[in-house]
C-alpha cells in the first residue's frame, strides 16, 4: 500500500475536483489501495511522551538522509512501534507553520515503525510540492500523527453527522463510490470549522459537493489523532493538544 499525502490547495469537480481549498489537507494519491479494515481488528495505539518524541526523531532521520541522498540504515524503536497503526508525517515551514508536505497511512496496515519510515521519505517528495531540498532541513519543523483506526458513523438521520462529530477531537474520512477523503483533526481547530463545515470540506476533500454527507451511499468515519511535533527546526519535541 502506498501512503497518501497532502497539500494546501485541491483543485476539484466531479471530473477534475475544481472547488479550490486553502487549508493544509491530505490527498489521496490511489483510491484502490483505500480500503477500510474492520475497526475490531486491530486496537487503538497510544504512545507515552517519551515515544512521541522518538517518532519525531526518527521520522526527521528519514527525511533528512532521504533529502542528502544518504543510504537506509536501521533505526531502534519501542516494542509498542511493532503495532499497526495509521500515521501521518508533516513538514511545516518554520516558522511561518506552512505546509512543506503531508504523507502518511489512514488505516492500520503496516507496522507504526514501518509506516512512520515511509511517510517520513515519501513527505520529502509530496507531489504538490518541489523535493525537500537538503538546504531547507534547517528551516522546517517536523510533525507525526498517530491515528486511532477510523470508525464508522452511524446515524438514524443524515442530518445528526454533526451531532457525531467533536471538533479538536475527530478527524473525517468521507467515502462515496471512488471518492474518498480525509482531514486530519486539527485541521478545523486550525480553520475555525463548527463540525458541519469540518463535513463539508471533507466532501470537497473527496472532489464531492459540500453537501454530499446528506446524501445516501455515502459513508463517514471518524478517527482522532495523537501529535508530537518539533518546537523548531532539530529542536525539542512536544505532544501538541489539538482542543
């Protein structure tokens, strides 16, 4: 499976996604590798401080050998990084906070080790941006978002969704047909989204009209996150609360 990663602006229609979204949003590159596993399969990974800070530390390692065209070599990690989990890797310019690239894994299909290593590489080569030059390593700030595995919304009525949805808390994954998209959960804490908004850019997400979580056939997730991020470039690593 390969990761998925993200930009500031989509272009999007129903053929060529032409609503046009100014926010730090994650794209999906192959809809046929998105498919989501039943939530009872795998538990919910939630890491201490001092393994936050080790993602973080070997999700800059990555990127920064990936950028210097530096050979692999093998990084120790914590046992608890043998689970399988979802993860994203952001790259933020510092300190202006601008999206650099955003890639990661939504579902739990890969070790958190192993995904953390490959969204970290790919986050340098995010197709919406230019590659991660090496003399920008000093003037970005790298971010990781563990995710909980998405879970299904059920509702009586189409129009309780927002009644489902905590903001600083979820982050939604919108499904109809082929379109598929997802914002992370502090993208409408960042935005100032009420929990309607955060639905209907997550449509437009998925190249969807904003409405489109009202209509049937279409499906919704929820999923929360846990973030670790660099205070500044190669500089102390904090967990950062989404509320």
């Amino acid at each position: 499976m390969r990761p998925i990663g993200g930009l500031h602006t989509i272009v999007a229609s129903k053929r060529h996604c032409r609503f046009k979204v100014n926010v730090p949003i994650v794209q999906f590159l192959g809809y046929k590798h998105f498919n989501l596993l039943p939530i009872s399969k795998f538990g919910d990974l939630t890491l201490s401080i001092e393994e936050g800070v080790v993602a973080v530390r070997m999700a800059r390692e990555e990127i920064d050998k990936k950028t210097k065209g530096e050979g692999a070599k093998e990084t120790e990690a914590p046992a608890s990084f043998a689970q399988r989990s979802g993860v994203f890797v952001t790259i933020k310019r510092y300190p202006s906070k601008e999206l650099r690239g955003c890639i990661g894994y939504p579902e739990p299909v890969l070790p958190l080790k192993e995904a953390l290593v490959k969204s970290a590489q790919a986050a340098t080569l995010d197709p919406r941006f230019p590659p991660l030059d090496r003399e920008e390593l000093t003037h970005v700030t790298v971010e990781v978002t563990v995710l909980t595995p998405p879970q299904l919304i059920s509702v009586e009525k189409r129009r309780d969704y927002p009644t489902q949805v905590e903001i600083g808390r979820h982050g939604l994954i919108v499904e109809r047909g082929l379109y598929k998209g997802l914002l992370l959960p502090q993208v409408a804490v960042e935005q100032g989204w009420d929990a309607s908004e955060l639905l209907s850019h997550t449509c437009m997400k998925a190249c969807l009209m904003p409405d489109s979580w009202l209509l049937e056939e279409t499906a919704v997730y929820r999923f929360e996150g846990q973030i670790f991020a660099e205070e500044s470039p190669y500089g102390e690593v904090r967990e950062i609360p989404i509320r």
